[in-house]
C-alpha cells in the first residue's frame, strides 16, 4: 500500500489523464485520479458536465494520425471518427490498461495548495455526491484539458436575439427557423456553420482574418496522411503543401475568404472540406468583423449591415486551471511558461499535462509527453543522475519549441509549437531518462 503522501493526484481522465494513468501505473509510481464527469473520456464524453462537444463533431484530424501508437483504433471506426467512436475508443484504453478502478469519478477538484515549500506535498480538497474531502498528495498532475471554458468576446451594443458561445451548441436543430450568424472561422466555426446551412433560414459567416483551408482528403486518402516520409525545411514544405492545396482549393478568396495575413503553419489551418464548397454554391455569405450590434440589427466594420435571430460565438477557449493558483503555474502572458509546456522550472511537484498544441502532434505526441514526465519523476526518487540533469535544464532560461516558427499573436497560439522541433526535444529527454532501464 503506497503511502498518500507518496502518491501523486492526477486530475483528469481525457486522453492526457488517460495516458499519464497508464504510465504511472506501468512505473509504479502511486497515484489518486479524479474526475468531475461519471466516466472516462474528458472533452469527448458529450454527455460531460463541462463538455464542448456537438452532436455532429468529428476528428479534423485522421484516426491513424491521431490514435496511441500501443492502442490503435478499430478497424471499423471511420478514417475521421465522430465524438462518440472517441469516446468508445478512451473507454476501451481505460478497460484494456485498468485505469478505472484509479478514479475518483463524479469528483470535482476545488483546490490545489502547497504544503509549505516546493517538494513538502499538496492539499487537494474536492467534492463528490458525499461531501466534501481534502487529502495530501507528493504532487499534482493536472491534465483537465484545454477547450473548457469560453473565450467570449464583448460587443458594442446589444443583440436583441440568441446569442451563445459554441461551447453551449450541442444539435444543428437549435438553428431551426433562424436567420444564423457564425463569429469566427476557425475549425469549429466552420464545422457549425455548414451545420447552420443546411438546418437554418441562413448563414453568414463573420471572419476577423483569413485562413489558410485543407481538404480533409488529397488524392483520395486523409489530408494529414501524406507526406511525412521526407522531411523538407519548412521554407519548402510550404511550397510543396501550398502548390497542393492550391491544386485541390483553389483560392477562397473568390468566395469572399479574406486574404490570410500569416503564412501557412504560422496558425492552425481550417480543416473542412464543405465550408468552401457552400461558399461556392452561395450557400453561406462571408461577413467581415462585427462592429456594433444593434437590436437584431449586426453592423459589420466595412459598413454593411444584416438582421439575425441567433448568433453563435466560434471564438475559442481560454487555459483555465480554476482549482490553483495561477501565480504557482509560472504564468506568463497567455499561458503558463513551462519547461516544454509541461515541467515546472522551479517545482518538481507540479507538472500540466496537454497544454500542448501543434499540427500533426497526435495523442501519440502528447503521450511522449506524459512518458517524460512520469520518467521524470521516476527517475528522482531513484537519484539517477539523467534525471538530475532534466532538472538542472528545466531550471534555466528557455523558451517555447517554436522551431523558430512566428505564430500568430493570440491566445489560443501561446502553447502552439513544432511538432518536430517539440518531439526532438521530448523523445531525447525520454532517450536519457531511460538509460539502461525499461
């Protein structure tokens, strides 16, 4: 029996709580997880509590690109798989790696607070269907996911319709009868607006920049699938990926698409293969940003105006971690400043798992990730000297794994890195840490 303050508390279990679970338990390292919603599954659980998900949500990205590389999908879930195959799927890893019975479900995390100084444990009090409890940890592992909490925007004026955030959509019928504008061009908002297409009066579309837009298939197979076998300097590679969408895109901006004002890979690339295609067909009007409202009246910047009954929010979500301290997270700017967006440059004690994002990345990248940081911690109470010498590099001065990449200035862009730069970094932390060990 693992003494509590030996063990660590892992809260979360979406894809990230899930795999960090599996790694500890495959490390023997003691853990307590919790969860707010009645199962596994985090973002991809509809039916969760603090769930984003809609009805007719699917992976932008392909099952094989995205699946645990130890796990993969069934052969007969689809090559982008819809919020319920995902959530079949974190079930089934839950089953096959008995993490379940690691839980605490039902159980809502409400603080997080150092006992004394770095290393001298945690107090984790949450709350259940019995009350409320509080029990001491060695550290915290936070994985509670990155799309959970709104990021709405304030407006000039009043609307005198519906107006919600895309985090309160759940069913294309909510659009039934209703002139529809959609705030917000990004994969989500694109997804939601064909929805409103097709159940809707009709759709406008508001983009405050341009995107540059990947088909979901190129030369009949997954977009996210080609390439890969040669890897091109990225001056290059958006050469060859440009001329290819091209090819299969044409220029959106014949549909009214604003020009992008970033290259390609300097922000997340819309993946929809319908929004252009409605657009073509007049389906769907593109509006620039809004400037006032006014009743149901909608004023854009350009000067034009249109009436709406419902306007919905495709404008993101802001990192929100409500149960510590944002002061103990290193925050800095619009994120936490961690050493690869994971590892606490002064605490040993404390690690956030997922605040990672990047095209192509996968779970599979993200559970290298969690494999660092749980032979990280390993590796500590052993005193190998690889794990000493993670901890005198997260310590010093670092940045970001950009790749020297310049992303956008924006919220949702401040944990965006380089896939390859950032898996380099991780893989080699991971290389060291194992040393002669398993």
């Amino acid at each position: 029996m693992t003494n509590a303050r030996e063990r660590f508390a892992l809260i979360g279990a979406g894809p990230m709580g899930l795999a960090t679970a599996k790694l500890l338990s495959r490390h023997g390292i003691g853990f307590q997880g919790f969860e707010l919603s009645s199962g596994v599954g985090g973002l991809w659980d509809i039916e969760g509590p603090r769930s984003t998900m809609y009805e007719t949500a699917h992976l932008i990205s392909s099952r094989k690109m995205t699946e645990f590389t130890d796990f993969p999908m069934r052969e007969d879930v689809a090559e982008y798989p819809s919020h319920r195959e995902m959530k079949r799927y974190f079930e089934d890893f839950a089953e096959a790696f008995d993490l379940n019975r690691h839980y605490r479900f039902g159980a809502e995390v409400l603080s997080c607070t150092p006992l004394g100084s770095p290393g001298d444990g945690w107090r984790v009090t949450w709350r259940d269907a019995d009350g409320t409890h509080e029990e001491d940890f060695a550290g915290l592992l936070i994985a509670n996911g990155t799309l959970s909490t709104p990021n709405m925007p304030t407006f000039k004026g009043n609307f005198d319709g519906e107006l919600i955030h895309a985090a309160d959509y759940r069913h294309p019928r909510q659009f039934d009868g209703k002139r529809v504008l959609v705030i917000g061009a990004g994969n989500s908002g694109c997804d939601i607006a064909v929805d409103a297409i097709h159940h809707g009066v009709s759709c406008d579309l508001s983009m405050r920049r341009g995107y540059h837009f990947v088909p979901k298939y190129v030369f009949g197979r997954p977009a996210d699938t080609l390439g890969g076998a040669i890897r091109l300097p990225m001056a290059l590679k958006r050469i060859v990926d440009g001329t290819i969408l091209k090819w299969f895109v044409g220029d959106p901006q014949k549909y009214g698409f604003p020009k992008p004002d970033h290259k390609l890979y300097e922000s997340h690339p819309v993946v929809n293969s319908l929004v252009l295609y409605h657009a073509g067909h007049g389906d769907i009007s593109i509006r620039p940003d809004i400037d006032r409202f006014d009743g149901q009246t909608v004023h854009f910047n350009d000067g034009t105006s249109a009436e709406y009954d419902m306007i919905l929010a495709a404008t993101g979500y802001k990192l929100d971690y409500p149960f510590i301290d944002d002061g103990l997270l290193n925050w800095q700017g619009d994120a936490p400043h961690l050493f690869l967006n994971a590892m606490h440059p002064e605490r040993d004690d404390l690690f956030l798992l997922g605040m990672v994002e990047a095209t192509g990345l996968g779970w599979q990248g993200r559970h290298d990730q969690a494999e660092m940081v749980v032979r990280y911690i390993k590796g500590l109470r052993e005193g190998t000297p690889e794990a000493r010498g993670l901890q005198q590099a997260k310590a010093q001065e670092f940045d970001r794994a950009t790749g020297g990449m310049n992303y956008l200035d924006l919220p949702r862009m401040a944990y965006y890195v380089d896939k390859a730069t950032y898996l380099k970094a991780v893989r080699g932390w991971i290389r060291k840490l194992k040393g002669n060990r398993a």
